[in-house]
C-alpha cells in the first residue's frame, strides 16, 4: 500500500518572491507541490497569510516521527 507524506508551510508574507522560495526550497527537497491556501483580511483585498502544502510518496518502513527536518526559509 502506497502513502503519502504532507508538508505544511506557513507564512505570514504572502509576496511573489516569498511564495517562489517556499515553493523552490521545498520542490528541492524532493516534495511536490500540492496547493497553497490564503488567509484574508477582512479590511484588505490582500492575504494576510498562505499556507503552501506540499506532498511525496513515504517511503514503506516509515513511522510516525520518521520525517526529516525542516529546511529554514
């Protein structure tokens, strides 16, 4: 049975270049991109945060806690 891993980014500056480098950062560490989700204001047309998901396949022997450690952004 296959299964996936999810990766859940969040950031609180929702730019262009933020995005790219979540989603580069990310993609070069081997996880694919999934969606991204933004958070609005009410007063503001523009998000105030993005969630960007990311997901792989896990690998057959892995357990809860088996997950690597987070590249910082």
């Amino acid at each position: 049975m296959s299964s996936a891993e999810y990766k859940v980014v969040e950031t609180t500056t929702v730019t262009d270049e933020s995005l790219e480098e979540i989603i580069n950062t990310w993609v070069g560490h081997g996880w694919t991109l999934d969606t991204i989700h933004f958070a609005m204001r009410e007063s503001s047309r523009r998000p105030a945060m993005a969630f960007v998901l990311f997901v792989r396949s896990a690998p057959e022997n892995a357990g809860i806690g088996a997950g690597e450690s987070s590249p910082r952004v």
